[in-house]
C-alpha cells in the first residue's frame, strides 16, 4: 500500500517540472557574423616602382652659316637622330574610389614620381653653302656641323581621372586613367662647325676655324598622361590592393637656339684675310615616354558601410 502514494507523487513532480519549463523564456541562437560585402568605396594610400622607355621620336636639329666676310649665307646642315628617354621610376600615390554599384568604380588619384630618366643623341651632317654677291661669284664652301643633344626628366607627377570595372571579381578591377601631367625637364644642347673653303680664281686657302655654341633648357614643364591597369585585392585582407599599371606621359616638345662665333683666315696667293665666322643653331626635343609600373595600397574604407552588429543574449 504504501508504494502507491509513493508513485503518484513522482509522477506529480515530473509533470509540475515539465509545465514549469515549458513556461521558461527560449532564445535562438544568433546567425553566424558575416563579412561586409566588398566594396572599393574609400581612400587610399600607396606606393610603387617602375620603369621607363622611350617614344621613339625623332629630335631634329638644324645649323646655319651666316657670315664669313659680312655677306650672308643661305644654306647649312640638318640631321635627325630618335630621341629615346629611358630609366627608372618611382614614388607615391594617394586617391579615392567610389562603387557605384557591384561592377563600376569611378576614382580620382595623384602621385609624384622621383626619376632618373635620360637620353643622350649625337648627330652630324654635311652640305655645301654659297655665299650671295660677290664672294659667292669666286668662293663656294664646304660645310659640316655637329652636335649633342642630353635631355633628363629628374621627377614628374600627374593628376588623374579612373574609372573601373569588375566583370569578373568583385575583388578584381580593370581600370582606364587618364588627366594632367607635369614635370621637371632638361635639356642641354652643344654644338660646333667648320667650313672648307676653294677658291674658283684664287686657288685653295685654308679652312676656317669651328664656331662653337651652348644652349640649356631646365624647367617644370606641362602635359598629359592616359593610361590603364589591373588592380586586386586579396579576399584574407581586403584592406590592401596591388596594381599593375602602364602609362603614356607626354610633357611637350623644347625647342633650343643658340649661336656660334669663330674666325675664317682666306688665303690667296701672298694675301691672307681674317673674317668672322658666325653661325646658329636650333634644335627641337620631345618629352615623351611610356611607364610600366607595380603598385602597392593601403585602402582605408573610412566611408565604406561598417558590418552588421548582432546581440548577444
């Protein structure tokens, strides 16, 4: 008899403690935090290193005789070489993106280069010059000039408009760039001649003395730049990108003129004449050159979307 009582009361207990629990609050446990979506939205930071070559462009030059005995002369030589800047380069950039939606980006960006950018030309030429009234009626001339022309570009820097896209990745942008450019420029410019002279009536006399001239151009000059590049970032940290970038810089084209004064000694028979030799010289040089470059960033994300904050319970 006494098992009975004993029974009822456990099952009493155990289903007071079920209703009881029952009654307790539940709470689900909080969804896994995720990641921000990526995004290119924010400043930047960088650096990065390359190399430059050269365009290939021709850099003319031109010399004229003027005057031997006061009487000007027509004619002179002229002779082309290519001009082909090449070096290295390297520096700083900084600038912002904006990701308008998941696949356009739209940013602008400056940096400023350090360089050691040079090209060296030597050219020459050969030509004959007649000088006008009488001296030309009884002396014709042989002529040759030549000349060396050292351009440098020691640091430039641009501003520059990008806009990008991402078919591909998220994480991956293929971008154009394109905007103003400026730079320091140096040319120097050095030159000679000499003159062979035979006299029609006289017989031959001597040949005159080189006439010698310098001319230098060291300044910021002002131009252009478009160009394009991949640029990614690696998923384990999103917060730095590297790049891969070629650019196209033109600063404009020097020209130089310059002037050369030397002395002529004629001889004919027992007769010898001391005259002027006096010439001039001009030259024209492009600044023009293409860069490929790897970068680093550092992306800030101050104005990118912060992740979601989920409670604890």
């Amino acid at each position: 008899m006494t098992k009975l009582p004993v029974a009822a009361g456990l099952a009493l207990a155990l289903s007071a403690g079920s209703a009881l629990a029952a009654d307790l609050p539940h709470y689900k446990a909080p969804p896994p935090l995720l990641p921000p979506p990526f995004t290119w939205t924010g400043l930047y930071v960088g650096v990065n290193i390359g190399g430059a070559f050269g365009n290939g462009d021709s850099q003319w030059t031109r010399e004229n005789i003027h005057s031997a005995l006061g009487t000007p002369i027509f004619s002179g030589v002229a002779w082309q070489r290519q001009t082909n800047l090449t070096g290295v380069t390297g520096g700083g950039q900084i600038g912002y993106n904006y990701q308008f939606n998941p696949w356009f980006v739209v940013g602008v960006e400056t940096d400023i280069q350090g360089a050691s950018i040079k090209s060296n030309n030597t050219g020459w030429g050969p030509g004959g010059t007649i000088p006008a009234g009488f001296v030309g009626a009884v002396l014709s001339s042989a002529y040759a000039g030549g000349g060396t022309v050292n351009s440098s570009v020691d640091w430039w820097g641009t501003v520059r408009g990008r806009i990008g896209v991402t078919p591909v990745l998220p994480n991956l942008m293929i971008y154009a760039t394109g905007g103003f450019a400026y730079g320091q420029a140096n040319t120097n410019f050095n030159y000679g001649s000499v003159r062979g002279i035979n006299g029609f009536f006289f017989g031959p006399n001597t040949v005159s003395s080189g006439a010698y001239g310098v001319a230098s151009y060291n300044n910021i000059k002002t131009g252009w730049t478009v160009g394009g590049g991949f640029e990614y970032a690696p998923l384990m940290f999103p917060n730095w990108s590297f790049k891969l970038e070629y650019d196209y810089v033109d600063l404009g084209r020097t020209t130089l003129s310059t002037f050369g004064l030397g002395t002529t000694t004629f001889s004919a028979g027992p007769f010898a004449t001391t005259a002027p030799f006096f010439n001039s010289a001009t030259t024209s040089v492009s600044t023009r050159f293409h860069v490929a470059r790897v970068g680093l960033n550092y992306r800030m994300n101050l104005f990118s979307a912060p992740a979601p904050v989920l409670a604890k319970y």
